[in-house]
C-alpha cells in the first residue's frame, strides 16, 4: 500500500485509541501497541502516540509508560502540533506530579 494509505490508516488507529481513553484505557494502550509494533509513524503521529499513550497510562497508574512517553514527547517542543495540543500535555503532567 502507499505511505498515504498507511498514513490514514494510522490515522484512523489513533482515533480508535482516543475514542477508547474515557471508556477503556487499557483498550486504547493495547492500540497504541499495536501502533508502535507495526506503524511508520510521522512527526504529527508521533505526538499525537504519545499524548494519547500518557492519557491512557495515567489512570491506568502506569506512571514509568506517563515519564517515558512526556520524555520523548519534548523531543517534538518545536513542532507545530505540540503547541497546538499543550493543553493536553500540561494536563497530563499535571496529573502526573
């Protein structure tokens, strides 16, 4: 398939792990694994993983996978997307400390 095919599909993953944060988190780390294990991911799906990987481990109380995931988040401080999507962060550290 072509990188945009797989670029949407991943897209469309990461929905599915957003939509499952509230309900079930454990569901949506199990699609971010899946993510990670079979995904090419660019910038924006980067950041978008690792949001998302810190809002399910938070109430999972998987604090090592919340610090490891706001580490690598800040690799991408520049990035457009970050700055868009800081609430979310600040959120998740907030929750952390």
């Amino acid at each position: 398939s072509s990188p945009f095919t797989w670029s949407a599909q991943t897209d469309d993953r990461l929905k599915e792990a957003k939509d499952y944060l509230t309900v079930k988190p454990s569901e949506s780390l199990h699609i971010l694994q899946e993510i990670a294990a079979t995904s090419e991911l660019n910038d924006k799906q980067q950041i978008e993983w690792y949001i998302l990987n810190m809002r399910a481990s938070s109430p999972l109380g998987k604090l090592d996978n919340l610090i490891q995931s706001v580490n690598s988040l800040f690799k991408y401080r520049s990035h457009p997307y970050f700055a868009e999507n800081i609430t979310s962060i600040t959120s998740a550290l907030g929750i952390w400390l």
